[in-house]
C-alpha cells in the first residue's frame, strides 16, 4: 500500500479527554493511581511489569508496529513503558499531560488484540496491562468522549444504542412480519419460558442492521430450534464499558443479561456474530462478579452454526459460488478458538475459499474489536493508516481472486469497511449468517 503514515505523534484533541484534563490537578493524579495499584494491581501486575526484559519480540506481532515503518514507540513494550512502567516507578505522581498522551496510547494504539502475548516468552498480556491503564483514565474522568457516550448510553438504557424498549419490540415483530412473506409459519418468540435458546444480539442490529435478526430467524426455523427472545432489556449482549475502564459498570450490564436468561429459564444463550460482546461475557464481565465461568452455557453464533451443520439440522439449496476469504475475529480465535469452527461452516457453504495469511490465531486483528473504532472520528485517520498491514493482507487475498470477506463480528465489519474503503480495495464484507441465509433450504415458502 502507498498511503502515507502519520508523522505527527501529538495527542490528538478529544473533548473527553481534554476536559477532563482542565479539572485534573497532579495531585488527584496521584491519588488515583495509588488507590488502583494498591487495591486493584495485586500479583498479576507485579508480574508482567516485573517480568518483562524487553527483548523486543512481541514488537512483530503488533498491527500498530508493522503499520508505522516499525517505529520503536508502538511496540507493545514500549507502550508500557510510556504510560504504565512510570506511574508504578514515580508512584502515580505523573503530570495531567502525561495522563492525556498515556489515554491515547491506551484507547487508540493498541486495541487489545492480544496477539503480542503469543510472541512473548513470558506470556506477559499487553491487553491486561493497557486495560488498567484505561482504568485509571476511567477513574480520573480522562475517557475520549465518543467512546465514552456509548457506556453513557448502555448504562442508562441497557443496550448501547438508546433503543427504547417499546422500539426492541416492534423491530422484533417487524422483522417476524418480513420474515413471514417469505416463510408464512415463521415465528421471532417472545418471552418464551424453558426454550433451548435464548438469542441475544448487539445493540446496532435493532438500530441498524435489523435484516440479521431476520436472517437469523429464519436460520433458527429452517432448523427448528427451540428458541426465544427477550421483550425486557437484557438483550443486548454488547458491552463498552469493558473498554472505558469501567468495571462496576460492565458488571452491572452482565449481572442484568444473565438474569434475563435465568428469568426465561433458557437452556443456554446463543450470542450474534460480535467478538468484543462474546469476550465481555464469556470472559470478562462474569469474572468481576465472581463467576469464573458464567452462570449458564452460552456459545458465538460460530460454534452454534457448527452444531447445526454438523448434526444435520441444516441443509443446503446451493452453493456460494463467489471466492471469499476470512477474517478471524481476536476475540473469539485468539479468545475462543472458534477458527475451525467458522472454516467447517465456510467449507460446507462456499465453492471457493481463500485463506488469509497469516491467518486463525495468528491473524492481524482489524483495529476496531478492542475499543479503538469507537473513540470515534477523531481518530479515524490514525486508525486505518495504523493497519495498513490489515490492508496488505487483505490486498494479498484479493490477488489471488477473494472478492468477500466474511467477518463474523460487528466491530471487525466496521473496522474492515474502513479500511476497504480507505485503501480502495473494492471487496464485500459479509457475516457468515449472511452465507447461511442464502445459501441454505429454508422450508415453507409463500408461492
């Protein structure tokens, strides 16, 4: 690729941050990071920022590295070492200017992919470390402000994009109504007790992607699986205050999507194609209140769309017959270890695939599933030209005739969009629910 790479490493202006920065005194500074070293750090910090001898081999593993000509600064390590390594050295007594360029490199140049813990010797988790940098931004007020709105808005409303609970209905029963001119005995349930699933999406799809629900449905009949939906909040499964920083938060918004599972006694929840929102139950969210696993099994609509073809439950009319590649989600590869899960659905629905390379685990992560793409428009430039490796990637594939990517995750569309768009790729991003939906038999059909 030939875009240019920004030379200008300034902090970039984000009212969030900078207003935060005005109240801010060094004193408050201090205080905070103290509090959060001694009651938060515990052995886990010690060991990673003690351990690490900065030999530098997590620096190839990292996007924002390879992207920038290898610019020794954003290597893994030495984001550390530029926000994390002095305030534990200094005892938190760091400077307001210090804090606002560390909440840059924290939400914007590492998205917490985690694939610079596979290249470490030491198995030392950047992501961990960056996420309690995040935290203590959090604490002190010092979050970018289009990230920010959204926990604003999942915290008041319970899902991420205000969608108000009459609204989470009647985009339910519309979607069942278009459904239904193409399947007439089709059904979305509703509050439907003892089902074998319950389905839960990401707040977007009812504001803007409301045709996967469709789809979905429509998957869930053609096989018939017992399923519901929830008419209460508790169905969006998404989760940003993981990446503010804000814990109490997350936990919050978890505890509410697990009860409305319990309150419907479902069998197992059944999560939409999105990474971030399957590691903030899976992983993340259920841990801060004090379940090791969650409290009901739940599986990515990867392993769920496995099952199905695999038992039988699913048959095909065609083929996709247009050569496509895939994108490995971090969150749920790196995270979960779903990659031949996706590629035995892709090999049963598709004519021609080809891999990426690197690919499964050791995929490049899009930039945009860890937080980044939603500090917002501020840092769009900084993004896209800090994965021009991504694009390369997908550049590569292309030249050996993908002409789809399938990325099943929301936050991957976003981030891969942008960069097709940015690097004048002219490739088509689709879920796999997209392929399924298309390509296999789906029962009654109006004539």
């Amino acid at each position: 690729m030939t875009k240019s790479l920004p030379t200008d490493l300034a902090v970039i202006p984000d009212k969030g941050v900078d207003g935060a920065a005005a109240r801010l005194t060094p004193e408050r500074v201090a205080r905070v990071i103290q509090i959060l070293l001694a009651e938060e750090g515990g052995a886990r910090l010690k060991v990673y920022t003690e351990t690490c001898v900065h030999c530098g081999l997590c620096s190839e593993a990292c996007h924002f590295y390879l992207s920038n000509d290898k610019d020794p600064r954003f290597a893994p390590a030495a984001k550390v070492k530029q926000t994390l390594d002095p305030m534990i050295r200094k005892n938190g007594r760091v400077s307001v200017d210090f804090m606002k360029k560390a909440c840059e490199i924290a939400f914007t140049e590492c998205n917490l992919c985690r694939r610079c813990v596979m290249y470490c010797p030491f198995g030392i988790d950047i992501s961990y470390l960056m996420l309690f940098v995040r935290r203590i931004c959090h604490r002190l007020g010092m979050v970018p402000q289009y990230i920010q709105d959204t926990a604003h808005s999942h915290s008041a409303t319970l899902n991420q994009m205000w969608v108000k609970e009459d609204e989470w209905i009647d985009t339910l029963q519309w979607q069942e109504d278009e459904a239904r001119d193409e399947i007439p005995d089709l059904r979305i349930p509703l509050e439907k007790q003892g089902a074998d699933v319950m389905y839960s999406v990401i707040g977007p799809e009812p504001k803007f992607r409301a045709q996967l629900i469709y789809q979905a449905a429509v998957i869930m009949h053609a096989a018939g699986v017992d399923w519901t939906m929830p008419a209460t909040p508790g169905w969006d499964n998404s989760d940003m205050c993981m990446y503010t920083g804000d814990s109490e938060m997350m936990a919050r918004l978890k505890k509410v999507h697990f009860e409305t599972a319990m309150r419907l006694k479902t069998k197992r929840i059944v999560m939409g194609e999105c990474g971030h929102a399957f590691r903030s139950v899976y992983d993340v969210g259920n841990r801060h209140l004090g379940w090791k696993m969650p409290p009901l099994p739940m599986v990515h609509a990867i392993e769920f769309y496995y099952e199905l073809f695999r038992d039988g439950k699913l048959s095909l009319a065609k083929k996709y017959d247009v050569p496509l590649t895939l994108h490995d989600p971090c969150n749920v590869v790196r995270g979960r270890g779903l990659h031949e899960m996706a590629r035995f659905v892709i090999h049963k629905t598709c004519t021609t695939f080809i891999e990426m390379h690197p690919n499964r685990e050791h995929n490049y992560c899009c930039g945009a599933g860890g937080g980044v793409i939603n500090c917002g428009p501020p840092y769009a430039k900084k993004r896209v030209e800090g994965n021009r490796v991504k694009a390369d990637q997908l550049a590569a594939a292309k030249a050996k005739g993908a002409r789809v990517i399938i990325a099943p995750c929301h936050n991957c569309h976003g981030g891969l969009e942008d960069i097709v768009k940015y690097y004048e790729l002219d490739m088509e991003i689709k879920f796999l629910g997209d392929i399924i939906y298309e390509c296999i038999e789906k029962g009654e059909v109006d004539s």
